[in-house]
C-alpha cells in the first residue's frame, strides 16, 4: 500500500492506495512530513485534490477501492450522486436508498466513510440545515460546504 502525505487548507491529508485504487483519504488532527516524491498510484489523487481546493475541479475521476460492507458501500455510492455545491440530509438519504427507518445506519455509514472529500459526506446536512456529524470536524464541514457554495459569503469586518 502506497501512502502519501499532502498539505490542504484544512491540514495534512495522509492519502493511500495502490495500483488497485485509493483505499483511505483522512485529514490528521496533527501534523505529519509532507511527502516529497509522491508514488505514481496516488500521482493522480494528489493532483486533482489540488485541484478541488484550487476551485478547478469539482468531480475526482479515480479508481476507488474502499474497504467496507455491502450496506456502506451502498451508503457511500449515493454519497457520489450528491452534486458539488448541493447538500442532501440524512432524511433524504435514507429516501434515496430506499428505507426512512435506516437513518441511524444510514449516519452511521456516512461516518464510516474513509475516502474524505472523494465520497462528499460532508454534503451530508441535518433535516433542520444544520450540521452535524463530520468525523474531521465540524468547522472542516463547514469549510467544505463553504469552499463549494455557489454564493460565496461576504464578510463586514
């Protein structure tokens, strides 16, 4: 498994993956080496992350290969549907994948998610607009959502 290390706005993403396709992509709470020669499987992953926080992507195109169970899986595959710059809520989500009453799994899984901004759960809001949950951090959703909004906040001070 190849591993490289990557400064972002919102820290050190330690990425990994292989030939195969990415397996984890997380945000450290600490600080980590930068990776200086980055390994050619993960060459592409690292370029069009650049290029998301950049604001000159807003779809990845890679080969994933996350580990987890059927019900993720199916969890992190409506993940991908949600468009850039759109939230969904749990509620929604639960809808989309066919049973209301799953909306703890549904959380759950969402939280289980390892491919950090590839599969967008933090496009993933509460029922009422709020946000909650994000295993990076909250202020890190909050960015997130932020980075992508059609209408960019001005500030008065």
């Amino acid at each position: 498994m190849d591993i490289a290390h990557v400064h972002t706005p919102l820290g050190i993403a330690k990425i990994e993956g292989d030939e195969n396709g990415l397996s984890t992509i997380t945000v450290l709470n600490s600080e980590a080496p930068v990776t200086s020669i980055i390994p050619e499987s993960l060459e592409d992953a690292v370029y069009q992350l650049q290029e998301y926080f950049e604001g000159k992507r807003e779809n990845f195109d890679l080969l994933l290969n996350a580990s987890g169970t059927p019900f993720q899986k199916n969890v992190w595959e409506e993940l991908l549907k949600i468009p850039y710059g759109k939230t969904l809520s749990y509620m929604e989500l639960s809808k989309k994948l066919g049973d209301v009453k799953a909306i703890r799994a549904v959380a759950a899984a969402n939280g289980k998610n390892p491919l950090w901004i590839i599969v967008p759960c933090h496009r993933v809001i509460g029922s009422d607009g709020s946000l909650t949950g994000y295993a990076g951090g909250l202020y890190r959703k909050k960015w997130l959502l932020d980075h992508e909004s059609p209408v960019k906040q001005q500030t008065l001070f």
